[in-house]
C-alpha cells in the first residue's frame, strides 16, 4: 500500500521547513526522510510522532495515513 503524503509535505513547507532540516530535527538523514516521502521505506511510530511534535499536527491520520489513490 503507498501513501499520500502530500498534506504532510505542505504541512513542512507551511511551517518554513526544508525535508532535511525536519528530518536533522528528528534523527534521521535527510536520504531516510526522502526514501520515505516517496514511498520507498516507512515510517515509524517514533518518527510520526516526533514529526507531528516538531510541526504542531494534533492529528496524524490524514498526514501519515492517507492511502493514495491510483
């Protein structure tokens, strides 16, 4: 299953963010956040809840959970 994660890439963009400066702020490279931006790795627990921590989402689902469609 992939994922959609274009609110949560507008949620990074929105909050004056680059991908590497959130993915520096929660542990991990800036390769790791591209691979899993684009669906080639996921995203664990830790790391959602650090990234909705870091950019104030009360509410992950639609962030982390929203299926893509074909």
């Amino acid at each position: 299953m992939e994922f959609d994660f274009s609110l949560l890439r507008g949620k990074i963009r929105e909050k004056g963010m680059t991908q590497a400066q959130l993915a520096k702020d929660i542990g991990i490279s800036a390769t790791a956040m591209n691979l899993k931006l684009n669906n080639k790795s996921d995203f664990t627990l830790r790391e959602t809840f650090a990234i909705a921590k870091r950019l104030g989402i009360e509410d992950c689902d639609p962030f982390f959970y929203a299926e893509r469609l074909p």
